[in-house]
C-alpha cells in the first residue's frame, strides 16, 4: 500500500470507462474531464525520463478513465511501459474495476488493486470466478470500496467477509471518499472498526509520487500543484 513516506509515480491512462461513478473524481478534473488518450501521442522519451527520476518503488497505471478499459486495443502500451519500469527496476502496478482475461498481461503486474463495490452483486461474483485465475499468475490482488454516505458497518464486515472467506482476497481497502461531506462523515464513523488483518481504511489524499497525464504534462498532486488546487474541485 502506498503511503505518505512511500508513494508510486501514477501514469494517468485516459483510456476510457464505461462506468459513470458518482464519486469520479476524474470527472472533475479540468485536463482528464471528457478526454481520451492516444496513445501514439505518449512522448516516450520524457515518460522515460520521469520514470528514471523518480524515487518511487512503483509505476502505477490509473484513470482518468479505467487503465484496463478496451485493454485488448492497448497491449503494446502495457508491454512498453512494463520494459521501461523494469529497466529502472520498477514494479507495474495498477488500479481497475476490469479484471482482462490475458493472462499475460496480468503478468505484467505485481500488484493490482480492484474495485469492487459491496452493492455491485455481478461485480462480486465475478470477482469470485476470476481469482483462480489472479492467485495463478501471483499478482497482489487488493480489492477497494469507495465508502459512500450509506455503507453500514455491518455492510463492511458483510462485504470482508465475502471477499476474505468466498473469494481468498488477502487485502481489503476502504477508501474515503473524495469531496462529499456526508460520505467523509460516514467514514470518520466506520474507520475505526477492527475488521482483521489486511483491511485498511485510507483517508482520502494523493497516494503518488507525481502524476504524469495524457498530454505529457506533470503534476506533483492529482488536481495540479497543491492540497488547494484539490480542494478548489471538491464537489
Ligand atoms: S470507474 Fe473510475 S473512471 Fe470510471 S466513472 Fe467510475 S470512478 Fe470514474
């Protein structure tokens, strides 16, 4: 788990999503709202460069839309940022709602991190089908649920509880949300439950190094250049 000490460098996809979460925070973004990448207009060079400065243990893809989104169209990119991590003895790491079939791609990986939502019954059950197919190729599966202003504790142990016992998932994150009050307030009253171990409540915050976007641009916060420029786009 990233943390405050020990964050990843985040290459922000844009690949699209077919989802329309409320809580996107992507949405709200002035650069990544409503845009897609191409990927023939990644400058390589200087995504190499930052790569190679960076401090942080891991390149992590997310979104701006979902990294796995259309992922049969995007193999090549995967590959060449895989080599290009590795050359800086980098490990790849990324975040999805979409669990692909490939096996060799999920190789790439040393770590993903899926959401799943407790309400999502499909999403959880298909979660179920395919950890055979995650625990065969070793990959660090921790599955997160954005806390919304509902969620019970009894939704929280439900849904460990689901995930530990049915589906063998070992890490179960549950994250703030970013923006709604009334979602922040019913964190602040879940957070402190003891829900056994590889279960963890993350505040709501920028978890990266530096976030490298679609247009090649660079920021050290996910909304630009400060905590304030994040607060500016709360809803
Ligand atoms: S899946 Fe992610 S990128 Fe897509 S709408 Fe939901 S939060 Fe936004």
């Amino acid at each position: 788990m990233y943390t405050a000490t020990n964050k990843g460098f985040s290459i922000i996809t844009s690949f699209g999503c077919g989802r329309n979460c409320k809580y996107c925070i992507s949405k709200l973004h002035p650069i990544l709202s409503a845009c897609i990448s191409q990927e023939d207009n990644i400058d390589w060079d200087r995504l190499e460069k930052c790569i190679s400065e960076t401090k942080a243990p891991e390149v992590n893809l997310s979104g701006g839309g979902d990294p796995f989104f259309e992922w049969e169209r995007h193999r090549n990119f995967y590959l060449r940022i895989y080599e290009v991590a590795r050359h800086y003895k980098k490990n790849l790491a990324v975040h999805s709602r979409i669990i692909p079939s490939d096996v060799e791609l999920l190789k790439l990986f040393s770590k993903f991190a899926i959401t799943v939502e407790y309400y999502d019954r499909n999403a959880l059950l298909h979660l179920k089908d395919n950890m055979p197919h995650l625990q065969g190729v070793e990959i660090n599966v921790r599955v997160v649920q954005v806390v919304n202003e509902m969620m019970t504790r009894e939704d929280c142990e439900n849904y460990v509880k689901f995930l530990k016992i049915e589906c063998g998932v070992p890490r179960v994150t549950f994250r703030e949300m970013f923006g709604s009050e009334p979602a922040q307030a019913n964190f602040a009253r879940l957070r402190n439950i003891d829900l056994g171990d590889g279960v963890l409540f993350l505040p709501d915050g920028d978890y990266h190094d530096y976030y490298f976007l679609h247009d090649n641009t660079l920021y050290p916060c996910f909304f630009g250049r400060n905590e304030e420029s994040r607060q500016a786009h709360c809803i």
